[in-house]
C-alpha cells in the first residue's frame, strides 16, 4: 500500500479498538502460586490512548482472555470500553459499530495474531504490531516499528493524530 493509501485511511478513523494480549502488553502473562495473572503494559502506550480519547477518538479493548489486571490498566488510560472473551473478535465488533455509530471503515484495529486476522480483515485501517505474525503482517494496512507491548500503540496513536492533524493539539495538553 502506497503513503496516500494509507493517509486516507487514517484520516478516516473515529475509533481505535486494541487487542490486549501482545499489543497492548509484551505479551508475556505470569501467574503467582495462587493463579493471580500480571501482565507488563508500556507507559507510553497509555498515554498514546489517553491523549486520542482527549482528542475525540476513543479507544475499546477486544480480548481472547479477560483479567482483573486488565480492567484496572483499562480504567487507567480511560478506555471506553473492554470486551473480554471474545471469540471471535467480529462478534465484539458488530457490537462495536453499532453502539458507536461508526463504521467499519472508520476504525483502526491493532492486532498480532491469528485471533485477530477476522476483524483485521473487516476493519478500515488493519495495523499489526512489529512482531505479529505473517499472517497478520500480511493483512495489515501498515506495521509498526515498535513491537506489542512497547511503544506500537503509541506509534499507531501518534499517527492517527499527526495525519489528522491533531499533533499540535495533543501538544497543548501538556504544555498549559
């Protein structure tokens, strides 16, 4: 896909909807000897969301697996809304466009597995993370740099904003 493809594209998008599991986090999942999940999340990740949701765009988590972890992280960067055990992902985004008013073409879905092939397949801007796999890779509108877990949500964020010429703005909030 050429760079004016791909700027139309984001222009467009009014919702980013991110897998949890390897996007959001490192993809890595510990379990102490009571069964209690930790996850690792990037700072820079959630404040990439934070400021888009400033900004108007607001952001919904679609997950294979839910977690008590996730729900706090989530309330952290003032998601909107968590869709847990959503298998498949498309049934989530039905729900999605509908409650938002949005369509299918105005999101952006970030993603790195297979999991995630059937509602990158149906989204308007299908992004998958540095180290998602081929099959994602090859599905998606635009790769990051920056791997799941450590910065790509950012980087997707930062993106949207610039193209659509929000950057200045998203300096502003921290600048006063």
């Amino acid at each position: 896909m050429d760079s004016g493809q791909l700027t139309e594209k984001v222009k467009k998008i009014k919702l980013l909807v991110l897998d949890v599991d390897g996007v959001l986090t490192d993809g890595r999942i510990i379990y102490d000897s009571k069964g209690r999940d930790s996850k690792f999340f990037d700072v820079h990740d959630g404040l990439g969301v934070y400021v888009l949701n400033r900004l108007g765009i607001k952001t919904i988590l679609v997950t294979a697996k839910g977690s008590k972890v996730l729900k706090h992280r989530a309330k952290d960067m003032q998601v909107s809304e968590v869709y847990e055990d959503a298998i498949p992902k498309t049934s989530a985004l039905c729900k999605i466009v509908k409650k938002y008013k949005v369509s299918e073409d105005e999101i952006c879905f970030i993603g790195d597995d297979l999991v995630d092939i059937s509602i990158m397949k149906r989204v308007g801007l299908p992004v998958a993370v540095e180290n998602a796999c081929n099959e994602a890779k090859e599905i998606a509108a635009y790769i990051t740099k920056k791997r799941g877990g450590r910065g790509a949500v950012r980087e997707t964020a930062e993106l949207i904003l610039k193209t659509q010429g929000k950057w200045q703005e998203a300096l502003k909030i921290f600048s006063e």
